[in-house]
C-alpha cells in the first residue's frame, strides 16, 4: 500500500500553459499538518519542470510528517526573470492560501522554500517577495546571485568552449515549463515502503529520449548572459536583500564546477552570524544527491542539514 498521496494542481495559466504544482502528503495523522516545504527544481533555469525532484527530499518531508509540494515555473530563454520570480510568487500563494487551508492543515502552517541548483537561485530570489515569508530558506547548491565574477568571466563549464548554433533550438518556439524526460532519478511514490524507506524491488524506468536543454545554462554562462537576463530582479552582492536575509540552510559540494562553492561561503560572510548555516559536501560536484536515498552514506551532511533545519522550525513555533 502506497503510503504517500500524490495530486497535482493548476495554479497559474500564462503564456498558453498551465503550470502545476504537485502535492505529495504524508500519511495522515491524529495532529493537524503544521509545516510544508515548497520545493523548486534545477534545470539550469532552462529545463526540466516539478518532476524533478530527488527521492531523498520527499523521504526527509515524509519521515517528518511534512506535506512536500513541487513546483512548475517557466523557462528561460523565452521567460524573464521577472516572468519566473512571478511564478514562484502565484505557486507560493496558491499553496498558502488554497492548499494549506484544507482541514488536516494546522491554522498557522509554516512554509519552507527550498530549491536545488536553478530552484535554490529562485528561492534567493524569490524570498524577499514573499508574505508572510517563508521560515526559512533550504537550498542545495543554488547561487544567491548571479552578478558575481563567475558568470562575467565567459567561464567555460565543461572541456571545450560551447557554439550559439549548438542550442539554437531551443530560442525558437514558444515559452515551456519542462518537461522532464523519464529515466531521469526523480521521485516516484512506488519506490518507498510503508516507512518512507526505499523499495528494494523498484527499479528506476529506462531512459527515454533525453533531450540536454539544461546544457543551454553552460553556454549562457559562457556568454555571460545571466548579469543582464536578470538584472531587474536580481539585486546582487550588495543589497541588502541578501545580507538580512533570515534563516537559511546550504548544501553545497567544494568542487562544484556548475555553481561555485565560494558563493555559498561569501553569503555565509555577509550574513548575521548563526542566520546561514552551510553544510559541506566534501569532494563533491553539482546534483551529487540527486540519484540517493535516505541512508546511502553520500547523503550524511544532508541529512545534518535536515535536522538543523528541524531546530528553526521548532524555535518558529515557540
């Protein structure tokens, strides 16, 4: 019996689509639902869509009796920043107003916003835009922004510089929001047990036809195009959007070479003392954990991360 309900809901129609928001509940309990994460993929701000989400996140929120909600937003090129901090402003309302409003949720839910890679970026971004904010932010690996010298320096992520004409697909036709290609480590209800724990007789779908729009990121930074794509919402380094920014967890690989690890200890430093903790992946890259499950060892700084984000959600409801 599958312990985890999923349902799936429109909370925006734009631009011809419809983006969605999917809602994994925990089994239900005697007490009423108090705390929620709403989660925002990665994709490099260019690809995948709410179906992008680690196994490993749903098992945290579940084991915790926490309802997990994922997140639709459109995609660069064709959507603005301003387009997308839109989006996960209208997911964010929705969830607060007509999801957490139901009768197994408590009268004062508290919200965590929490992304990987392109969703942490959004998170940071998004934040500051949200009433009542979030109690805390949770990001894996995701830039606090992008006006920093990484990407105005036409770094070149990967062993050869990359051709406009390689990507000129996807600069062509209509706005998207995803989708995310099966095959793809992203969670699905029937590989938990009972007890949130993995299911030793699933197996992970074959691959279909993956198309890498989220190799498009590489190029962008390559160009150093991000600066300008998301000046009127990004405030940068000095603002001080970012420097009182509230309680926030990091995970973050030190040889990360898509998103630099320097930029998570810098927001540590601008940051009062005790506000940003930051959890180090020793050794390794970008979306390390996005394969894993609770219990492999790999996951053991993440698993820190989970229970000092534990110790704000209790202090927030006093």
């Amino acid at each position: 019996m599958l312990m985890v309900s999923k349902t799936t809901h429109i909370f925006k129609k734009v631009d011809n689509l419809n983006l969605k928001v999917d809602a994994y509940l925990p089994t239900a309990s005697e007490e009423s639902w108090s705390t929620a994460v709403l989660y925002l993929h990665g994709g490099g701000l260019v690809a995948l869509d709410r179906e992008w989400l680690p196994t490993h996140v749903a098992q945290a929120c579940m084991i915790r009796g926490w309802p997990l909600f994922s997140a639709d937003y459109r995609l660069m090129p064709q959507a603005s920043g301003r387009d997308m901090l839109e989006d996960v402003i209208a997911a964010y309302d929705f969830v607060r107003t007509k999801l957490l409003t139901k009768p197994s949720f408590d009268e004062n839910t508290k919200i965590v916003l929490m992304g990987a890679s392109a969703g942490g970026y959004l998170s940071f971004i998004a934040k500051p835009h949200l009433q009542p904010p979030p109690v805390a932010v949770f990001s894996y690996y995701g830039p606090p922004t992008c006006h920093d010298p990484f990407y105005s320096s036409n770094k070149v992520i990967g062993p050869s510089p990359l051709s406009k004409s390689q990507f000129e697909r996807y600069f062509e036709g209509p706005v998207t929001a995803g989708p995310t290609p099966s095959g793809l480590p992203g969670f699905d209800v029937a590989s938990l047990l009972a007890d949130y724990s993995r299911d030793p007789k699933w197996i992970l779908a074959p691959p279909g036809d993956i198309d890498d729009r989220s190799s498009l990121y590489y190029w962008l930074v390559q160009e150093n195009k991000l600066p300008e794509m998301w000046a009127d919402v990004d405030p940068g380094w000095e603002s001080s959007a970012l420097k009182d920014f509230g309680k926030t967890i990091i995970v973050h690989g030190d040889v990360d070479e898509v998103v630099p690890y320097y930029m998570s200890e810098k927001f540590v430093s601008i940051n009062s003392p005790g506000d940003v903790q930051l959890f180090t992946a020793l050794g390794k890259n970008h979306a390390w954990d996005a394969p894993l499950f609770l219990g492999d060892p790999e996951l053991k700084v993440v698993e820190e991360a989970w229970r000092a984000l534990d110790k704000i959600v209790a202090e927030a409801k006093g």
